[in-house]
C-alpha cells in the first residue's frame, strides 16, 4: 500500500475491526493509535513505558 493522505485515515480505520500496534521502540509516537481510538476502534498496544503514559484504554501486549 502507498501513501495514504491524512483526510482518508478514519475511512481505513473504520473498514478495520482492530487497530494493533506492536513496537519495541519507546521513541515512537501514540498518533496512530490515538487516531484508531477516536474512530471507536480497540487497540493491542506493546507494554511500553511510553504507551502506557498515553494510552489508558486498550490490552497491552509485553514485547519479547
């Protein structure tokens, strides 16, 4: 997939059912998932220090 512009994310989150965002980096942004969540979609987020100050409601996942 390409580039998708800003305008047409929620049209992309609302066709998901479940928005997961696996990371070991603690320098990555919340956007996106912050983005999935206001389209009312549950998140699978990495327990990470940096996702667990932002992001109060989802199920977070340990990275191995």
């Amino acid at each position: 997939m390409d580039y998708i512009p800003e305008h047409e994310l929620p049209k992309f989150y609302n066709l998901s059912a479940i928005f997961i965002s696996l990371t070991l980096n603690e320098g990555g942004t919340a956007l996106p998932i912050i983005e999935a969540m206001a389209c009312r979609k549950p998140v699978i987020v990495s327990d990470i220090t940096v996702l667990r100050e932002t992001i109060k409601e989802a199920v977070f996942v340990k990275p191995m």
